[in-house]
C-alpha cells in the first residue's frame, strides 16, 4: 500500500506516520510528500529521509482544479493508493475528491463535528470545554465534514494551560494517525473492497 502525504507546516504528523512505517507498525510505504508551501519544514523532514518531494506554489496555477491536476498526475505516477492530509491547510477539490474518492483521509485536533477549521485546540479553550480530542475522518468537500472513522478524547483539567492541552492532543494525534491508518488498511484488505468504499455507503 503506498501513500502520499499532505501537509503545510511543521510536519510532526508525517514524521509521525514515517516513524510508524519505519518500526513496522504502518504496513504502508510513504512514497511522496505534497506541500503547498516550499519553505515548510515538512519538505526538509522528507529530505532528511529520502522521501520524493512535490512542493508547489498554489499562486502560480491559474486555480485548484489546475494545481490538483498536476497533483492527482505525481500521485498516478508514484502509484499512490491512499492519500493521507496532515496539517494540510486547503479544502481539496473536485479534481483531487474524483481521482481518490473514498480515499483521503484527514486528521483535525478536536472531536468533530465540535471546532472544525483553523485553531481547533484554541476554539475549545477559548469555549472552556472540559473534553476535546483528535478526529480522524474520510475528506468530502466540505470543510473538515465527511466519515468519522476514529476519535479519541482528552480530558481539560482545571491545571490545564493551553499549551499542555496542545501538547496532550498532538500527543495522541501522532499514535492514533499511524494506527488507525493501518486499521484503514487492514479493514479494506480484510474485505476486499474498494479502499474508503465501506465508510462511504455506511452513512
Ligand atoms: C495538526 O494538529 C493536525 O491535526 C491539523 O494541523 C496540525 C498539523 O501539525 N490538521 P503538523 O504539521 O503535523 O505538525
């Protein structure tokens, strides 16, 4: 099973997913990196592992369906199977939904439908919730919308800061991603289906 990562910034969930695939608890080879921004750090962790790179300036197409087609080309390519959004921070298009449909996975930093968009840990700080969490769902076109297929929850205390609150859901955010992948794989290989097939007919 190969996959293609997306992401726009730090990257410590690619590495995440590298890490998982490297120890052999991701039965998955990560065969490209996708960027929307050159200078991120996630390029230079997927240098630093010898990862293929496609890092693309979105200002110089002329719109999306004109930067995913090229995108959906490098996939096609690399013989991409299941693609995999961590930090990516654009909605993804009608050009990228048909080409892998059923097929991209998300990962967003609270319980959803609770907090979806940017800054999701402050959103939930700034509402004092007392639970928040990671939600790993199937990409629709809909922000941060579509099959949830797993979620796990962290408790705020009254001790709490928002940076040990931040750092508490990336913790599991990095453990959940790389496994619940797997159990994506597994489920899909179990029934030979068509990969995301199930979550889509099943809601
Ligand atoms: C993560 O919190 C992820 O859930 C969200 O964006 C953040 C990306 O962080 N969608 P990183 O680039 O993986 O460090």
């Amino acid at each position: 099973m190969k996959l293609a990562v997306f992401a726009s910034g730090s990257g410590s969930n690619f590495q995440a997913i590298v890490d998982a695939a490297q120890e052999g608890r991701l039965n998955a080879e990560i065969s490209l990196l996708v960027c929307d921004k050159p200078d991120a750090y996630a390029v230079q962790r997927a240098e630093d592992v010898d990862i293929p790179v496609f890092a693309f300036k979105p200002k110089e197409y002329p719109d999306k369906a004109a930067f995913e087609s090229v995108i959906v080309k490098e996939l096609e390519s690399a013989e991409v199977d299941l693609v995999i959004l961590a930090g990516y921070m654009r909605l993804i298009g009608k050009t990228l939904l048909a080409a892998y449909e059923g097929r991209i996975l998300n990962i967003h930093p609270s319980l959803l439908p609770a907090f979806p968009g940017k800054d999701a840990i402050g959103q939930a700080w700034e509402a004092a919730v007392k639970v928040t969490g990671v939600t790993v769902h199937l990409v629709d076109e809909g922000m941060d919308t579509g099959p949830i297929i797993s979620q796990e929850a962290v408790a705020i205390k009254q001790t709490d800061s928002l940076q040990s609150v931040t750092k508490a859901v990336q913790a599991i955010e990095h453990r959940l991603y790389p496994d619940t992948i797997q159990s994506f794989i597994e489920k899909q290989r179990l029934e030979g289906s068509q990969v995301g097939n199930d979550y889509q007919t099943s809601v």
